[in-house]
C-alpha cells in the first residue's frame, strides 16, 4: 500500500478502506507523506465524495492522532454541544450553566475565533481573570465538583485536522461535506463527551448558505456518531441575522447574564431552551420535552442558571464582581448610535458583514496573531421583518478609534429596507 495507489483509488471514484484512510493520516501527521499528495487526495474527496463509512473512519484516524480526552472519571453522562459558527453566537456562556444548573455534566472544549466568527474561549477571556487552561485533571474534577467546565482545546488534540485544514484553505478543498464532518466530529468525538448536540447554521452569516446544505452536513455528523456510538443530535438554525443583540466579546457576555437572569433577547433565549431540552433528554435527565423545558425555565426564574454562572467563573478564576454587576466588565471608549436613514420594513440584514464590521473594530481576528479587543462591538437592535422609523437606532457602535464614512456606510448597507413588510425569520428549521 502506497499513498500514490490511495490517491488513484479515490480519483477513480472507488471507497477506501479503513486501512488506506489510517496509512494516510498516519503518514500525514508523522510528516512522512507530502503536503501536495494530501492535496491531491483532498482533491479527489472533493470530487467523488465519501461513504459515510469512509467519512468515520476519516474521523476516527483523526481522532486518534493525538490525545483523546478519558472523561470515565466523572461521574454521570457526559454532554456536549458545538456549533458550526455564526454571528453573536454566544449559545455556550447561558447554555452550559442552565443545563448544568439541571443536573447534567457539560464537559466542553471550545476554540477562538478567526474571521467574523467570535470563539466562546474570546468572550470568556473578556472576564477579567478567567482562565481557559486546566489540566486534565482539573477539568475532571470541575465537572465532578459543579458539573460545567469550558476550557480552550489542546495543541495536542487531533493534530491531523490542524494539517489538513491549513491544507484545504490554500487548495480551494473547504466546502467537502465528509472533510468538514470528519474535522469537526473528530475534535468532538477527542474531547470524550458521551453525547453531542450539533447546531448547524444555515445563512449569510453561515458557512452553510442553505437549509438543505446544512442539513446535509448535519445528517453526515449525525452518521459518524452513531458509527462511533455516541449520542448525537442536530439543530438547523437560521442564521441569516444576528443572534440575539449582541456582537463582541463583552457585549455578548452582558447578553448572556440578562439571558441567565430571565431578561435575554428572544431568539436566543429560545435558541438555548431548545437546545437545553435536548442535552437533558440525551443526559437522560428528563424523560420528556415538555420536563426539561420546564426545568430550564425554572433554573432561570428560580436563579439557579445564574448561580451557576457565577460558580463556574469563580472556579475559574474569574471576577465575580464582574458577573453581579456587568458594567463593569470592559467597556469601549464610545458609543455612536447608527440612525436609520428611511422608514419603511427590514427584508434582510447581511450577518457576514456586521460580523465583519465588528472584528474590523476589534472584536474579532483576521489573523491568529491579532489580539482581541474585548470591549468593542455592535448591539442590533432589529431583526427582519421589523418596522422601521426615520431616526431609528439601527445599531449602537462601541468602539476605541475614530469612526471613517466606509465604515459607517458599509454598516448602513448591511440593512436592506422596503415599505413592504415581510414576515420574520423562523430561527430553528428543523430538529435531527
């Protein structure tokens, strides 16, 4: 067996075999094989797809390229959410102490952010004193102790995927159902949860553009876990606006203390009930919807959410006093209000582009090695389908510089307008 005879097998449309997908990851991560024949292989995944077969075992040698997390040691069943990625996507900060609040062990690795994107390990860094490092065995015995712990991923947790994902950006190989399922179900299946909820975004704002695109990526994840023995479920959402207000690190976490005391925006709040529902369902917490629903509900009107918050800072090493009172989190040196220029109804809002107007502020990063601003963003205050008065504070801009017209203007024209109403957007399509 020969990484050129593996290549030709996929090039010819033919399935590979768990042993010529292992040799390949093997040899790619030893630095054995060369970066232009896993180019080409990539290539031909691209062209001819994989099994679902395939796609596991992809996701399997990649797992174990590296260390996997042994969760054994806490006790009860372990649970996991990851999201694909979207615009003040700040699910995690409320999710995890509502559904831990509940009784369930939320055992959670997350990344930063690059692009328009934020990272749930960014906007926890915003609280002053918060660390994202444990060791293993610290993380363990936080979760055995108050039942959440979110810490950033290890260098050493599928290094496989590192290599193929810088590989797959400079060869036009991104948009391939099986490689981004195997990337991102191999770094899930590494952090050991028993249980994955997967939120699969569709929209401007997605790296999906399409429902059924996102469901087909969706269905795929779906795939590899039950092959691998996992509990793992999906939500399509939509993200073709903003979720929630709130886009930057701080301004996101203020969003998620109101959401935790009872006061959030409503799509998020929904957003994080119904993917608390199923994380208890699959924790085997409750035995029905209409069960854990409620006792979301109640973790947040009884304030329990909300202790567990701040419990699972403290443990972390974070302020507090932060959390009692959030104006003291970071704060922008000014707020400049963006007016509506027109009246009239909002028919769309390009995501992707107030994402990137925040991280031009500084909220987010256009390379690994810029360095996060944690105060500055934007707080939208419309949704499609909303009326609109000349004068109308479409968005508040907090930010550190001056402010130049492009900037201005390209935020204005991330809000399209007419004097025709159109219906809102449903926020979750589909449940998997």
């Amino acid at each position: 067996m020969g990484i050129i005879e593996i290549i030709a097998n996929k090039r010819d449309g033919k399935v590979l075999s768990e042993e010529e997908i292992q040799f390949w990851i093997t040899g790619l991560t030893r630095g054995e094989i060369l970066d232009y024949q896993s180019s080409a292989l990539l290539m031909a995944i691209v062209l001819n797809g994989m099994t679902d077969q395939e796609t596991t075992y992809l996701t399997m040698a990649m797992m174990h390229s590296g260390d996997v997390m042994d969760l054994s040691s806490i006790e009860g069943i372990k649970v996991d959410k990851h999201s694909t990625g979207g615009v003040g996507d700040k699910t995690s900060l409320a999710l995890g102490p509502m559904v831990a609040a509940c009784g369930g062990k939320v055992a959670k690795m997350s990344g930063r952010g690059l692009g328009h994107t934020g990272g749930t390990i960014d906007k926890l860094e915003s609280i002053p004193g918060f660390s994202v490092t444990l060791s293993q065995a610290e993380f363990i015995t936080q979760v055995n102790r108050i039942s959440l712990s979110i810490v950033g991923q290890t260098g050493s947790l599928v290094p496989a995927d590192k290599i193929l994902y810088a590989l797959r950006d400079v060869t036009s190989t991104v948009p391939s159902i099986p490689l981004i399922a195997s990337s991102i179900m191999s770094k899930k299946l590494a952090a050991g949860a028993n249980t994955i909820l997967l939120d699969v975004k569709y929209g401007d704002g997605a790296f999906m553009h399409t429902p059924d695109r996102a469901e087909e990526l969706a269905k795929a994840m779906i795939a590899i876990g039950k092959l691998s023995g996992r509990d793992t479920r999906a939500m399509i959402t939509d993200m073709n606006q903003p979720l929630g207000l709130a886009i930057g690190n701080a301004l996101e976490v203020k969003e998620a203390i109101d959401t935790l005391k009872g006061h959030g925006p409503k799509d998020f709040t929904e957003l994080c009930l119904q993917a608390g529902t199923i994380m208890l369902l699959q924790a085997k917490i409750c035995n029905s919807e209409a069960e854990a629903r409620k006792m979301l509900e109640d973790s947040i009107s009884g304030g329990s959410a909300f202790s567990k918050f701040k419990e699972f800072v403290a443990a972390q090493g974070g302020d507090i006093d932060c959390i009692d009172h959030p104006e003291k989190l970071p704060k922008s040196k000014f707020v400049t209000p963006l007016l509506s220029p027109m009246d009239g109804f909002v028919t769309s809002i390009k995501a992707t582009q107030l994402g990137i107007s925040a991280m031009k502020l500084g909220a987010g990063r256009e390379t690994k090695e810029d360095i996060i601003n944690p105060a500055v963003g934007l707080l939208v205050y419309k949704k499609i389908g909303d009326i609109v008065k000349i004068g109308d504070v479409l968005v508040d801009i907090h930010h550190d510089e001056a402010l130049n017209e492009e900037f201005i203007q390209q935020l204005t024209e991330s809000f399209t307008m007419s004097n025709q109403p159109v219906e809102s957007v449903a926020l979750i399509a589909k449940i998997l």
